[in-house]
C-alpha cells in the first residue's frame, strides 16, 4: 500500500499549526505499521532544514495560470524516521508566504491551487503508483478535480481529512482556470462559483472517495447548521462515505518528571514552584486551575473563562492563564489579574511559551477548556498526560477523549453558569477522596498515534478497495 500525504505543513520541517505535529506524527506511526507513505508539501523559505539531508530530485514542468512554471523537486526524511519528505519549490509562488498568513485568503487560496496542481504534476511523474491521496485541510481541495482530468479512470483513491471546517479557502473564480481544471466537466464546481468565488474546502469534501475529521463527535457535529454552516448539506450529501478518527498525541514531544506512581510527591513541589514564579498564593489548600491556549474568542471559549474568574478565586482557586490572540481579550484578562482583589490568585501570561505550558500542565490540579466548537484538540490529552484534570465542554474531539469523573470533568451547555457548575464538582474532587484515582487514570490514558494508525491503515485499505469497486 504506498500513500502520498498531502498537506500545508509538516513539523518540525514547516510548523504552522496542529495540522503540522499531525503531518509530522501520524506518518511516522504508519511507517512503523508497514505502511509506506510519503508526505508532500510546499517548500518555504522558512522550512527548517538545517540538519536534515536534502536532496534534489528532478524539476517538474507546472502548467498553472497559462504559464509554465519550473518546480523543484527535493527529499528529505521525517527526522528519526524513515519517511519520506518531497518538497516542491517554485520562487514565484511559494516565496511570499508569510507565517502569518494561515486565515485562507485569496491570496494564500491561489498559492495552494498552484500547489495542487504541482502535486498532480508530481503524481504524474512518478508514473501514477500511489494507491491513495491523503488530502489533508482546504489547501488539498482541488487535487481530486484535477486527478479526474489529469489521469481519468487510472487515477488513485482519495481520502480528504477535514482539520478545522471553520477555514475553507475561499479563493477567485479565476482559479479553476488557472489551475487548469477541464471547463463544464465538474458540476460541483460550476454550482459551487456560481456565487463568485471558489471554495476549497467544499471541493475536497465533494469530489474526494471519502471524507474524515479528527475525531467521531465532529463528525456528527458538523452535519448540523451549527457547527457546519453551509457546508453541512455538502457534508450530509456523503454520509456513508464518512468517519471519524480522533488525532494522537506524540509523546515524546512532552517530556516529564514524574509518572503514574511517582506524581503524588512530584506534582505538589512543582506546583510551589510554579505559583512562587508566577507571584501567586501558595497555599497548597488552593487547587490550581489553569488555561492554555490560543485567545481565540470564536473557539476557546475565552469569555466564559472571564466571567467566571471572581466565583472561582473567591472560592479559593487559583488561576494561571497562557496564551496570545485577540487582543482585545488580552487586554480584558490583563485588566483582571492587575486589578488588586485578584493579583494575588490569578496571573495572565500573555505569551507563547512552550516551557512555561509544560510547567503549567505539571503544576495545575485542572486545565480548562471550554470550547465552543473543538475538531481534536490535544490540550485535554496533554493536560491528562501531566496528571492535571481535564475540564471541558463535550463537543468534538474533547467529548471523545475526556470521561465525566474518570479522568476529568465535563459540561454541556455553553454558559457562564453550566461551567461554574463543573468548576464546583472539581473542587469537591479535590477535597475529596476521588483525586489520585482520577489522576492516575489520567494519566494512564492512552492517546498515542498507534491506535490511530491503525484505524488510518484500515480506512485506506476501505477506500482503496471502494476506489477498486467503482472502476
Ligand atoms: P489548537 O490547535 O486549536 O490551537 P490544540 O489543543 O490542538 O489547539 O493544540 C494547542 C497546542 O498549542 C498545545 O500543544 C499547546 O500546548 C500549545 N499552545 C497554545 N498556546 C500556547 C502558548 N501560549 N504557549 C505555549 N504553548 C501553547
């Protein structure tokens, strides 16, 4: 079974976001199921390769935007892995991304329909051998299209991995024709550019053989309005050609102190340490909250957070919170932990550092995070692995992975009050017997990426053998 990997980024090469540690993991985990896989993404100027080896291959011929444009093609290997890496390289396009970008705008939308096509080019190339495309994210959307016209009956199977419905690449009309698709031979993209413009995203989910997300809640969750918004009818549309897959965690990513046994006189002096960095009460009768994470007000949940901040420090918590984003909600919580009444109990880190988040994950008896919507999240799973108690709404991946009073806490509604509701059972917990088992349990959990490998290498062989069928 040979896959190529389709994706935007692949950490610790090119690191973005999530999609990156899940480009950069779950190949890794493949590999050492016997599947052999190959990623492929676009090679930036600030991909990291300064200790790998990187080799030019060959230089494919792009034809996009009536031009024909000179790609380099280059190969590394995932680091400690035997996986492979292709990077294609083209001054023109791949040049002017910025970090910053990842908001699919029109601009970044034509820059990952000129990746598309090279990546058909690549296929080509190599004389057509994959058995399948694993397409990952909205940047991936238009490689099915052009596989069809591309390679008609011979082309492989797809799969088409939904990370985050919220960004879809919205891009121009005037990208089907510089990509090079076959006018009036997709339908769905004709109803799709109807209204003006081009959406990435919903073209993967179309045209792909079958379709998935990082975890089995999300999946029912983003066949609803709510959650879906005007894709869900696109989704609904492949129900039967659909699943569920909740991410891994690479843990040797996270290294710790202390295990299931050892935590109990680990975890407390880590804490003490923590709360005198951070100027906080150390009175170890105050149980430890935290919460880490982007600020992002539309996901996070942020704003419960800041409303129920004066009922938890007057009950006795203690509040540490890292993360950057919006700033108008950096300010708020800023506003909050300077003001006296609270400085004492809550610190606002506004920053991203990922010592300090290891340290907070050690240190804290629980780990908010009360999103609002949450495809996978991995937060919960390391929160779990450094023995702190979850807290989370049940949705997405968060309803998969946390178990209400096994190893964490969860609550349903999105309000102020249903999570001072949760916040009240976790202090109770931790006057209560129930701490350490509910701990240890956490910290037995297993989320690593073999489990999910082998439900990845069971749906190619799925959608390889339907791809087989429809032939
Ligand atoms: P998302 O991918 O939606 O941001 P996840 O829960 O999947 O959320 O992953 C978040 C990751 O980013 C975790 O590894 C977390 O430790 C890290 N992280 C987020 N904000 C910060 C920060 N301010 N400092 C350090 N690490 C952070």
């Amino acid at each position: 079974m040979k896959i190529l990997f389709v994706a935007s980024e692949v950490a610790p090469i090119i690191k973005l976001g999530g999609l990156g540690d899940v480009a950069g993991s779950l190949p890794k985990a493949l590999e050492k199921i016997g599947v052999d896989v190959t990623v492929i993404v676009p090679y930036f100027p600030f991909a990291k390769t300064e200790n790998l080896r990187v080799y030019k291959n060959m230089e494919l011929n792009v034809p996009y935007g009536g031009e024909i444009n000179p790609t380099g093609v280059f190969s590394t290997k995932l680091p400690d892995s035997n996986v492979d890496v292709v990077l294609l390289q083209n001054s023109k396009h791949f040049h002017s991304y910025e970090k910053t970008w990842k908001v699919s705008t029109k601009e970044e939308s034509e820059l990952f329909s000129f990746f598309d096509r090279a990546v058909v080019e690549y296929i080509k190339c190599e004389f057509n051998t994959y058995d399948l495309i694993h397409c990952n994210d909205w940047h991936t959307g238009l490689i099915m299209p052009l596989l069809v016209d591309e390679l008609e009956l011979e082309r492989p199977a797809t799969l088409f991995t939904i990370h985050n419905l919220m960004y879809q690449g919205k891009g121009s009309v005037e990208i089907v024709r510089d990509v090079g698709i076959v006018p009036g031979e997709h339908p769905i993209i004709d109803f799709d550019i109807a209204d003006g413009d081009l959406n990435m995203i919903q073209q993967g989910i179309s045209s792909a053989d079958f379709v998935n997300t990082v975890s089995p809640t999300y999946m029912k969750e983003i066949l609803t309005g709510e959650f879906g918004g005007e894709l869900a009818d696109v989704l609904d549309a492949r129900v039967g050609r659909t699943q569920g897959i909740l991410n891994g965690l690479d843990y040797s990513s996270f290294p710790r102190t202390y295990d299931e046994k050892t935590w109990i006189t680990e975890k407390p002096r880590i804490k003490k340490a923590l709360l005198e960095k951070l100027g906080l009460d150390t009175d170890a009768e105050r149980p430890l909250f935290a919460f880490v994470g982007r600020l992002d007000p539309y996901q996070k949940g942020i704003d419960l957070v800041h409303q129920i901040i004066p009922h938890m420090l007057q009950k006795g918590a203690n509040l540490v919170l890292l993360g950057t984003g919006d700033t108008e909600w950096q300010d708020k919580l800023l506003a909050l932990s300077n003001d006296a009444r609270y400085s004492p109990y809550f610190s606002a880190q506004i920053l991203f550092d990922k010592d300090l988040a290891e340290q907070i994950y050690a240190g804290s008896d629980f780990l908010l995070v009360p999103s609002k919507y949450e495809p996978c999240g991995l937060i919960q799973m390391i929160a779990m692995w450094y023995g702190s108690l979850p807290i989370v709404r049940a949705t997405g991946g968060l309803k998969d992975s946390v178990e209400e009073g096994i190893n964490g806490f969860l609550f349903d509604k999105y309000s102020a009050q249903d999570l001072i509701d949760v916040v009240d059972r976790a202090f109770s917990t931790y006057y209560g017997r129930d701490m350490a088992k509910m701990v240890s349990n956490a910290m037995m959990s297993d989320f690593s990426w073999d489990k999910s490998a082998l439900q990845y290498k069971e749906l190619y062989k799925k959608v390889i053998q339907l791809r087989i069928d429809s032939t």
